[in-house]
C-alpha cells in the first residue's frame, strides 16, 4: 500500500512538472488559461506551483518518516545541506540568464528570488517544524501563520497594485534593492514576506502526508480537500485570490485542489490500474499505463527535470531555437494561440526524452 502511495505522488508530481514547463514556456500569444492572472483571481497556471509545494510537504512527511523525526545531527546536516543546495540552485538559474546574456559578472542586477529558492525555504521551516514541533499541531500552525499573514495583507496594503505602498514590495525593496528583484509585478511573486504563507501551504502538504499513514486514507484525503476549497471560497470575501501575493484563500483553494488530486490518483492507481481485472479493454488499460508512465518519469526526477527545462528554456531563447521551433507552428491558417500551445507540447516532449533517458538508466537525481 506504501508503495501505491508512492508511486501516486511520483505521477502526480509529474503531471504537475509537466504542467509548470508548458505554461512557463508559452510562446507570442497564449491562451488565457495558460497565463499567470495578472492580480486577483486564479487560472489554471497558477495552480502549477502550488500542487509543487503542496508534493513537497507531503514528501517531508514520508521522508522524515523513516528517521522517527528525530532531529539527530546528520538528521539536520541533511535538511540544512538540501535547503543550501535548493536556494544555491535557484540562484544559479537567475544568474545563468545573466550569463548568456554575457553579463556573468553583473551580480548587481541578480535575482534574489524565485521558485527554486522559494521551495528551500519551506522545505527547511517545515522539515525543522517536523523534527521539533508535536505533529498534532500542524493544522494550527497553518491557522496561525495565516492568520497572521492575512493581518500583514490587510493592514499592509498587500492587495496594493503599487509597489510605493503595497508592504510585500516595501520589504523586499529596502531589504534587498531593486535590482534584485522581479519587476514584471507590483510585488516579488516569490518574495520573502509572501514565504509566510507559502510555509503554511507546504504543511498543508505535510500534513495530508500524515493522513496517508491512516485508515481510510483517500476518504479522508476526499473530505479534508473538499473543506480546504470550501473555505478558502468563503475567505474570498475579505482576501481575493491572489497568486502574486500568495494569499490565504489561495493556499486553502489550491491546496485542497492538490488534495483531491491526490486522492484521485491514489484512487486510480488502486483501482483504475488494477491488473487483475480484467473487465476493462486492453486498449484503454494500455492508455491508462502510458499516462501514468509518461508522469512518472517527470516525477521520479521532478526538481531535476524542472531545472533542466528552465536552463533549456534560458538558451532557446538566446540562441533562437525557440524561434525556429515556433517557426515550424507559425502558418497563416493555425491561429497563434494554437501555435503558442504547439511549441510549449514540444518543449515539453523535449524536457520528457531527458527524463525518459533518466528514467530507463535508472538515475535518480536527489536535489
């Protein structure tokens, strides 16, 4: 059963990364459903990172599982060692832009943040909350820290379109400077004040980790998603939806989004994938496999593949390789949206042959 479970997040993992380089890796004009909102509300892409978080606190559970979440010293040399590495890492991508661009020595003009440096900071908090703290005050940590968050918003002028008031942009301004930041927004979308919530998003995870050790456990998993989308639909009413803020409603709507996800997976790989039936039509199980492969091997080597697809992505661009890609999409009678969605498939497809050759070497890459 451990296993199943396993293997359900490794799909599920995989489906999200997939889905993070498709609509990070859009082309001229995409659809709607494939762009960040650009304030409140939320799309499809914006659910891609969240379902990340959401993995990863599910995975802190189960891998500090097996150390009795005892924080012994290599116990926490580990934790601290994969924090540094993840943040380092997400450094080296904002400076590997700068670096094609031949300015590899312009570290005034460095980002400070982004997705991977977001991912060390609440692998670290939740994995030292799990070492140190009594599990069974997950869910009011998650209260409390978005409690407090949702008062920062409020108080602070976060929903401020303007960087002048809005208090997430201020910290990070007088912090870390304007040069070190994302300036495609009012605010850093990976900011350090936004990281509050973003924790609280991961122990969601966390604890969803938790239930999968229980009875029941899709069930659970069912109803506990469902209550986690119900209130973050009520909390809209004082605090919209918002990814660039990472609000409190949108942790409690896509964490329960993930949550479902789950669910569903696990529910799938129990029953949907059961080999021993065999009511259903070789054709549509042989579907049901291929799906759940071409996820897998996304997931098995999920952060890997991602840091490869974003490099990827960095010298595409600067070399004019995702120029000639789109040029073989970009015909007078294919409208350019459709065009768009044909290079991001095959820039996926690309990423997938590197995680396929990962896959059948049997090489997983741990960062």
């Amino acid at each position: 059963m451990a296993q199943q479970r396993l293997k359900s997040l490794d799909m599920l993992r995989g489906f999200t990364v997939a889905g993070m380089i498709l609509v990070n890796n859009g082309y001229g004009e995409s659809f709607q459903m494939l762009r960040h909102s650009q304030w409140n509300g939320m799309t499809p892409c914006d659910l891609v990172f969240p379902f990340f978080l959401f993995m990863m606190g599910v995975s802190c559970y189960l891998s500090l599982t097996k150390t009795s979440f005892t924080p012994s010293r290599p116990v926490l040399w580990r934790v601290v060692k994969r924090a540094v590495l993840l943040f380092a890492i997400g450094l080296f991508i904002n400076w590997f832009e700068l670096a094609v661009k031949g300015q590899p020595l312009d570290f005034a003009h460095l980002r400070i943040w982004a997705v991977m440096q977001r991912i060390a900071l609440c692998y670290l908090f939740v994995s030292l909350f799990a070492l140190y703290c009594n599990h069974r005050f997950v869910l009011p940590a998650v209260a409390v820290l978005l409690t407090v968050y949702s008062a920062i918003l409020l108080l602070g002028n976060g929903y401020a379109e303007d960087a002048s008031t809005n208090i997430l942009a201020r910290v990070d301004l007088n912090i870390f400077g304007y040069d070190h930041l994302y300036h495609k927004s009012p605010v850093d979308p990976e900011g350090l004040v936004g990281t509050i919530s973003a924790v609280a998003h991961t122990l969601i995870g966390f604890y969803c980790g938790k239930l999968l050790k229980e009875k029941n456990f899709t069930l659970k998993l069912f109803a506990f998603g469902t209550v986690c989308i119900i209130a973050g639909y009520l909390l809209t009413y004082g605090l919209p939806l918002n990814k660039r803020v990472w609000s409190p409603s949108y942790v409690l709507v896509s964490s329960g989004l993930s949550t479902l996800m789950l669910a569903l997976f696990i529910y799938m790989e129990q029953l949907v994938l059961n080999e021993g039936d065999c009511r259903k039509p070789r054709s549509f199980v042989a579907l049901q496999r291929g799906l759940f492969r071409f996820f897998r091997v996304f997931g098995v080597n999920a952060l890997a593949i991602y840091v490869c697809s974003e490099l990827l992505s960095i010298l595409f661009g600067h070399f004019g390789i995702s120029d000639a890609i789109y040029g073989l999409f970009d015909f007078s009678f294919i409208p350019l949206k459709w065009a768009s969605l044909a290079y991001s498939l095959v820039f996926v497809g690309i990423n997938y042959l590197i995680g396929l050759v990962l896959w059948k070497r049997h090489i997983l890459i741990k960062l």
